[in-house]
C-alpha cells in the first residue's frame, strides 16, 4: 500500500528502467502492445490450449511484472491489462474464428498466501481491467481454486514443474457450472500474467476439462522462451 501511496504524491519513476515522469516509459510499454504471438513452449505439456502472449519477459517488461507484483505498483494495471486484453483479443478470435462469441476470462489463481502480500489476486485484477477493454461481451469467471497449498515454481525444471501441478488446483463448482451451461456462447481463454513451461497452464485447462469446461485457448501478458 505504501508503495501505491507513492506513486500518486511523488513524481513517478519507469517501472522498466526508471527515468522520470511516468509509471512506464515509452520505450518499455511499447512490446506490451502487440503484436500478440503464439507462443509453444517446449517441451509442450500435454492439456495446454493454444497459447498467445502480448510480449517476451525481458527488459522493461519483466522489470515492470516484478513491480506490479511484488512491489505493489498497481498503477501499472492499466498497461499490462492492455497487454492481456491484446493477447486474449487473438486468441479468442483465433480460436472462435471472426464472429467470436463473447469471451470468459478465467484467471490462474494466485497462492493464497501470495494474494494477500500482495493486497489481492493480481492475475484477476488484470483479468477484470482487461475484460473492459476488449470492445465486446466480455466476462471474469473465477472459476479455479488453488488447492492446498500451491508450490512456489522459481528454480524448478519443466518437468519439475509439471509434476508440482498435478492437482494442485479445484474448481469453484457454481462457476464451472455456469460455464458448462453456456459452452455454445462463450469462448473461454485461460489468463495469467506470465508463461514460462506452460505447466500451470495445462493444469488449469484439464481441471476446467474435467468439470465439463471447453477450454478455447490461453493469453498471457508475457512468455519466457525457458527450454528446459
């Protein structure tokens, strides 16, 4: 909170580089705005959707992820939500065709204890921001659960990854029912902020699965090109 508190009483430093007189420059906002890519990591674990990111993680874009997470620069959302709603923009429309019908943004859930140093669950902040900015029939469905407690993945292998993943997440059954009752008239795109193996991706997209949830496709804001 103090950190938010600054941002607004002092003249703002670049979250990428930081110079003065924004909370990200130019320059370091500028991948954020697309072209979105599709995006395979490799090895591909098996359930992932297709996947679009908006941005690779590097320089002033990871810069600014890390700020936004963990140094509470929730200033930042317009610009990564921006980012988000160009990467669910191509997916959906890739994976619905032309006359997509609206779209459920269905956020990866943050670990518990992460959600609350970071004064809430920050994939599902950029969800609802970008949600509003997609132009068109557009929805938040929080429909995945962390289950017990959700393995920090910094250091691990991909494979490591995976394995850490399996089950690791539930589904809040009101809202995997409802979107199991509209499968015809919704697209639904798996968001997170960042992709690195793809693991918690997949992940999400079985559960969802198994509860009777078309999976359409994945967008992050950004993609690590890890091979491992």
């Amino acid at each position: 909170m103090l950190r938010a508190t600054l941002d607004l009483v002092l003249p703002p430093s670049c979250a990428g580089c930081g110079s003065g007189g924004a909370l990200l420059c130019g320059p370091c906002a500028a991948p954020l705005r697309g072209p979105a890519r599709q995006h395979a990591p490799q090895p591909r674990p098996a359930g992932l959707p297709p996947l679009w990111a908006a941005a690779g993680y590097g320089g002033g874009v990871r810069a600014a992820l890390i700020a936004y997470k963990d140094r509470n620069r929730t200033g930042l959302v317009s610009e990564l939500a921006g980012a988000l709603a160009v990467a669910v923009r191509a997916a959906s429309a890739v994976a619905a065709g032309v006359d997509a019908p609206a779209v459920a943004l269905v956020p990866v859930p943050s670990r518990r204890a992460a959600a609350r140093q970071r004064g809430g669950d920050h994939v599902r902040r950029l969800a609802r921001a970008a949600a509003a900015l997609l132009g068109g029939p557009a929805v938040v469905c929080p429909a995945l659960l962390p289950r017990g407690r959700l393995a920090d993945a910094a250091g691990m292998s991909a494979q490591q990854r995976r394995a850490s993943r399996i089950g690791a997440l539930a589904v809040h059954a009101a809202y995997t029912g409802w979107l199991a009752e509209r499968a015809g008239a919704l697209a639904v795109v798996l968001v997170d902020d960042l992709v690195t193996t793809g693991a918690t991706l997949a992940e999400a997209a079985i559960t969802l699965r198994r509860a009777g949830v078309p999976v359409a496709a994945a967008g992050v804001v950004a993609a690590t090109q890890r091979n491992r």
